[in-house]
C-alpha cells in the first residue's frame, strides 16, 4: 500500500509540472523517470502519457477491490 501511496503523490507532483505554462524540464524529467514513463518534449504527449498512468492506476485499483 505504501507503493502505491508514493505512486500517487509522484503522479500528483508531475500532474502538477506537466499542467504548469512555463514547466521546469529537469523536474519533469527526473518525475516522469521515476513514474517510469517515457519522456517526451511535446508537452501534449506528456500530458496525456500522465493521464494515461493515472487512468491505469484507477484501472488497476478498481479490478483488484
């Protein structure tokens, strides 16, 4: 549970970067490598590759209860 407890927080942080107008590249980097998702400068792909992650976290919590 604490894994996920991380995961989350780690999502919320990048969630918070990615959505920013003027986002700071390292941070995004360093955030996304440790979410494991892939890094990418078109910051649409990077939106949507964090929603994605969130989308299957959600996915993944509701099929195992």
């Amino acid at each position: 549970m604490k894994e996920k407890t991380m995961d989350l927080d780690l999502l919320e942080l990048l969630t918070q970067e990615v959505t920013k107008e003027d986002p700071e590249e390292e941070k995004l980097k360093q955030y996304m490598k440790k979410a494991g998702i892939k890094y990418s400068k078109d910051p649409i792909a990077r939106i949507h590759a964090v929603l994605q992650e969130i989308h299957f976290m959600e996915k993944e919590e509701k099929e195992n209860g």
